[in-house]
C-alpha cells in the first residue's frame, strides 16, 4: 500500500497510508494529511489516485510545493515515483509505493504520533552550512587574492604619483 511518510531532519517521523480517492494535505484539521507547520497552507496540496499510483498538485499553496527540490507549479499534475521527496513549504515527506527503488540501507523504525510543534526546527538562517565536514580552504587562492591585491594598489600608487608630477609641471 501507498504510503506518505513525514520526515523530520531527513528521518521517517510519521507515515500516512493512502488507501485511494483524493488525500489532501495542508495545515487545517480538514485535511487527510494533516501537518501543523506555519510554512505549509492551510489547504496547500492534494493526492489523488490514478492507478496504482498517484498525483501531486499544489492548489495554490503560500510557500509553493517541491519534489526532487524542483518547483511544481500550482494546478499542475506530477505523477509521483516511489522514494521521490516532496516538500510542503519547509515540511519534507517521502512517496512510498510497492514499485519504489529498492534502498541501499534499511529506514530506522517510524514514530507513531509525533508532535511537529516540539520536534520541528527552522534553520536559526536560511544558508546556514549544515555539513559535519569543515570546508576545506585553498590556501593558493588566498595566495593568488593577495597578490593581485598588491599589485592593484601599486598601480594606484603609480598612477596617483604620475598624476601628481604631472600637475606639478603644469
């Protein structure tokens, strides 16, 4: 069976059957799938069965809809592939069908009723560098920055003496 999974910083946090029909999925307690994100609308997308599989449409969410990281445009269908990622404003969850790719490694074990509003974070900034890893610095091109710097100011100085030696003349 179909399945929406919710992930919290990229881990399986919930996980929603879909048993056919339309599912729609926003902020409000009317929905099938509800997610209470302040970035996910109040009404923000909808699933809808076709075959053994589903599409995705944002009907005209706030914060747009994603999958893959690329923008859906609202009203436009996107049939759904097993383990693509949607994203719900900044809320991310996994398409699960029979027909996905198998994964390299097994998922943890799923929370059952987790509360999005204790166990959800934003990024403190929006480009915040989340790697474990440090970034390497190349030190030649510090090298190289620095040269041209000097050379840079040189000129100006040379250029500024000229100028000076010239009014001096005239």
């Amino acid at each position: 069976m179909p399945k929406l999974v919710l992930l919290i910083q990229g881990k399986p946090a919930n996980e929603f059957p879909l048993s056919g029909g339309t599912v729609t999925i926003g902020r409000a307690a009317d929905n099938a799938v509800q997610i209470p994100d302040d970035s996910v609308s109040s009404h923000h997308a909808e699933l809808v069965a076709e075959g053994d599989s589903y599409v995705l449409r944002d009907i005209g969410s706030t914060n747009g809809t994603k999958v893959n990281n690329e923008q859906l445009p609202p009203g436009e269908p996107r049939k759904l592939v097993g383990g693509e990622v949607m994203k719900f404003g900044s809320i991310e969850c996994r398409y699960d069908s029979e027909g996905k790719r198998p994964s390299s490694k097994p998922l943890p074990p799923v929370k059952a009723g987790v509360d999005l509003k204790t166990t959800a974070t934003r990024p403190s900034t929006i480009f915040q560098n989340v790697s474990p890893f440090k970034k390497k610095v190349d030190k030649s091109s510090r090298v190289i920055q620095s040269i041209i710097l000097v050379l840079a100011v040189g000129a100006l100085g040379c250029f500024l003496f000229l100028l000076w030696k010239f009014l001096q003349q005239h």
